[in-house]
C-alpha cells in the first residue's frame, strides 16, 4: 500500500496569497484520499501574511501558528500534517524546507542576511531537507527572471502542478544532470484547488513526523505523483 502526502501546500493564514484556512486544505486532502501534507507557507520575509513590524520570534510563531490551527483538524482525521516552510531566496526563487521545527526558525535569527549556500549550510547542520521549487517558474507578476542556484539543494522539485509542461520538463532535466533527488508539489492555496490529488509523493508507509519525512526522502523512499499517478 502507498500513502500520498502533498509536499507543497499554503494557507491563508501564513501565506499572502493563500485563500483558505489551513483546517480547510487539511480537509480537502483527506477526502481526495491523502494520508498527510506539509504546510509550507511563503516564509516571513517572503510573501507572508504574518506583519512584518513584530519581534522574529513573535513572528516566527504567528507563522506557525498557521500549523497548529489545523492540528487538531489533523490528528481528528488520522492525517499526518507536518510543518516545512517555503524560502524566498532572491529574486521570485524559492526553496522548500522539510525537518525543521518551531525553535530552529525561533532560534536563527539572522536567516534574512544569509545567502543560499549558507542558509542551507544551517538547514543541513540541523539535520534539515531542502528541495528547490519550481526552478524554472517563470510568470506574468515576475518582473525578470534568473537562472536557479541549486547546487546545495537535496532535491529538485521537477513536478509543480501550477507549473507548465514545459517549466516542469526543465525542472526533470536540471535534476538528472545534477544527479538531485526529486520531488513533487501540488502548489495549492485553496482548499477548491483543481491541483489537489494532483501532485506530491506517495510513500510505502505512513509518515508520522518531520524526522521521518526527511528520512524517507534521503532514503529514495518517496515516489512521484505526477497528475494523479504514481509514477513507478
């Protein structure tokens, strides 16, 4: 038996541009047949919902707080959702982050002055995952475009459902060249999203935290779900 976990998901409370509630898309996981996701709103010196006149850590936790609104949601339905985050790390590029928890972020304050290659160096040092997302996205609101910086990544996100064909291709090529692992996101922002059972990856087992979640990945466990399919 194969269990899917959607491995790119927003909200509305974490994310600017997210529509609805995170108990909303724990919801709509569940009935397309999901076991869990990780919710990985835009971080907060990204496209975040969370103000940016608070403390870090005070901001910090009104990002997770995001999480621990659709918990209870979650452990009602048997469904394994776990934190991540989404990182802007220049110019309309973004990496995703599994393994991390509250206190980390809490903890690394001076994440914002850091370039990729050393924020990655932290993630890594903390025993974190990181999987550049959509590294060829390329859309009307993004006012230029520059070539991705994936060397240190784990993985290549090489299915976004709100990529194109073409985007995603690119994305597949980049990490068989590099020899990346691969990963696969559905993007979605709202629980009506037509990506939902679309995209993530679908693991031999259940996966019941951050730990394992990074685990499984390093370990060439997941598979692909690539419109809907799993890819085999």
């Amino acid at each position: 038996m194969w269990y899917r976990y959607e491995m790119h998901m927003h909200s509305m409370q974490g994310s600017g541009c997210g529509y609805s509630h995170s108990a909303d898309m724990v919801r709509a996981y569940h009935a397309a047949g999901y076991a869990g996701a990780v919710l990985t709103d835009h971080f907060i010196y990204g496209n975040t919902a969370v103000p940016a006149d608070l403390p870090w850590e005070e901001r910090m936790q009104r990002y997770y707080d995001a999480y621990l609104a659709a918990k209870p949601t979650a452990d009602e339905l048997d469904f394994d959702l776990l934190f991540g985050i989404e990182h802007f790390y220049r110019d309309f590029k973004e990496v995703l982050v599994y393994g991390m928890d509250l206190a980390f972020w809490q903890k690394n304050t001076d994440i914002p002055s850091l370039s990729l290659s050393e924020f990655i160096d932290r993630v890594h040092e903390a025993g974190g995952f990181v999987s550049h997302a959509h590294p060829f996205r390329f859309k009307p609101y993004m006012t230029h475009y520059v070539d991705p910086e994936p060397d240190k990544c784990d993985a290549i996100e090489v299915y976004n459902f709100s990529d194109n064909e073409q985007t995603n291709a690119k994305a597949e090529e980049l990490a068989k060249e590099g020899g990346f692992l691969r990963t696969s996101g559905g993007d979605s922002h709202r629980h009506t999203y037509e990506g939902i059972g679309k995209a993530g990856m679908a693991f031999p087992r259940r996966i019941r935290t951050s730990k394992e979640l990074v685990t499984a990945l390093k370990n060439g466990e997941g598979k692909l779900i690539v419109d809907g399919e799993i890819c085999f």
